[in-house]
C-alpha cells in the first residue's frame, strides 16, 4: 500500500479509545481486533496506535466488517 498524499492526510488521527468510543466496543475488543489484524487499519506511532477516522468508517462499510 503506498503513502497518502500530504493534502489528503487527516487533520487529526484517532487514539485507540477515541476510535473504540466511536464503534461502541470495549477498547480490549478493538486491541483483539488489532492483534488478529481484522480490525480497521492502525499506524503505530511510537507504542501507540492511532487510526485514520476515514480507514475506521471505510472498514464498518466493508465485508470484513460482518455483524455477528
């Protein structure tokens, strides 16, 4: 996968318990997710994960994300 373009880069990326607040789940489900890697796509910045809110939304539209 390439790099984003400057210009299309959020203003601002998500924290993990921002992005787990926005899918209503627990943060210890959102960190299961990024264990298995099915969970919407994160950037490590240090030892910290932060989520693109674009990647989240794009990743509730997709057939990864199945309701179950």
């Amino acid at each position: 996968m390439s790099p984003r373009p400057a210009s299309t880069l959020p203003e601002r990326l998500w924290t993990l318990e921002q992005t787990a607040e926005f899918l209503a789940i627990p943060v210890a489900t959102l960190y299961k997710l990024n264990h298995k890697r099915t969970g919407p796509r994160f950037f490590r910045v240090g030892r910290h994960c932060r989520y693109d809110p674009r990647d989240v939304q794009a990743w509730l539209l997709s057939p990864q994300c199945q309701p179950g």
